[in-house]
C-alpha cells in the first residue's frame, strides 16, 4: 500500500487553504471599499476558477485514496468544501460592505456636509455624475478616493463607491448614496446608465448597484 498522510497531503491541504483565504480576501476588499481596478477583478476571477478545479482535484485525491484503501486523503477535500460553502453561502461581501456602511458612516455624513455647504463641490452641477476628489482625510470612504455629485430637484445627492470592478469601474459598481429629498436614486439623475438595484438602509441613505 502507498504512502499517505500529512506528508503527501500537505501541499495539496496548504494550496486549498491558500486559494480559499485569498479569496475570501478578495471579498473582504470589496466590501471594504478598497478599488482593485481592473486587474484585481481579473485575479479575483482566476482565484475563484483555480479554487473550483483544486476542489475537484481534492475530490479526485479522495477517491484515489479510498481505492488504495486509506480514508486519509480526507483533509483537502473538507477544506475545499468549507471555502466554497462559505463563498456560495457566506455572503462574505455583503457582510463587509454592510461593516463598512455603519463604522464610516459619520464620516460620509461630515463629506455630505462638505457637499451641502458648497465646500466640496460647486452648487451649480451642470453634468452628471460630477466627480470630486475627497479630502486626504476622508479619501478612505469611497473607493478611488472621489465621490460623484447630483444636483436635481429633490435638492442633491452624493455617491459613495464601495466596490468598482472591469473595464468601465465608472460604470460598474456598488455604492452609497446620500440623497436629502425625497425618493430614491433614479437613472438619469444619480447616474446616467442603469441601477440595478437599490436598497434603503437608513433615512435618505441607500446601497445600490449600477452598471
């Protein structure tokens, strides 16, 4: 009989741990707001395909070892299943992101502010969206460090990007929006392509998707 055990089985085991964390950090960026850009959503994409076929090879390596006659070569296959039962179910992102809403949210409240004031972005918008460079000291609460500007006739509001991915990140993205009328975002006055959801998470606050 071969061989088994932690000996042969431990690069197989650190490889499935380290596809698995790094993907779960991947969630964890985007929640947290940080910009990736293009080539972060590339490598994200990548991470998640190479976790899928190591998950299938650690099933092979489990067969493969009950056919030898060992249930040793159990390890791999377990840690596969618990990354991707956390990345199907977990929500990790969302999650994150939701993290990210409340422990910031003073600070994005103090950047609408700003806003309100005419400190940080000119009364008169003229084109939407209207991007302004945050402040060094708030560039951490929108992802690229700025922040987009509408003015309509409920007052003005204030997009916060959270997660910016492609090759259009101007386009493609979640993010919060201050709104201080009534309603809620609306494609043409927010942005001008399409909302493909939107959430109320607290009054005139709102979690959207756009693309």
């Amino acid at each position: 009989m071969r061989a088994t055990g932690p000996a042969k089985d431990g690069p197989f085991i650190a490889l499935t741990a380290a596809l698995g964390l790094l993907h779960i950090a991947f969630q964890v960026a985007y929640g947290w707001g940080v910009d990736l850009n293009f080539g972060g959503s590339v490598a994200d994409v990548l991470v998640e395909l190479a976790l899928y076929v190591v998950a299938f090879g650690a099933l092979w390596w489990f067969v493969v070892g009950i056919v030898l006659g060992t249930w040793q070569r159990y390890v791999p296959l377990v840690i596969a299943a618990l990354a991707l039962a956390l990345h199907w179910f977990g929500d990790v992102e969302r999650l994150t992101t939701r993290w990210n809403f409340e422990s910031r949210l003073k600070d994005r409240e103090a950047v609408v502010e700003l806003v309100r004031s005419g400190q940080l972005a000119p009364p008169d918008v003229t084109h939407v969206p209207a991007f302004v460079d945050l402040p060094a000291r708030y560039r951490g609460v929108s992802a690229s460090g700025r922040i987009s500007v509408a003015r309509h006739a409920q007052g003005f509001s204030v997009t916060f990007y959270v997660r910016r991915e492609g090759m259009f990140p101007e386009d493609n993205y979640t993010g919060f929006i201050y709104r201080s009328g009534a309603g809620q975002p609306e494609t043409g006055v927010e942005d001008t392509y399409r909302f493909t959801f939107v959430e109320s998470w607290a009054p005139h606050w709102f979690y959207v998707g756009h693309t």
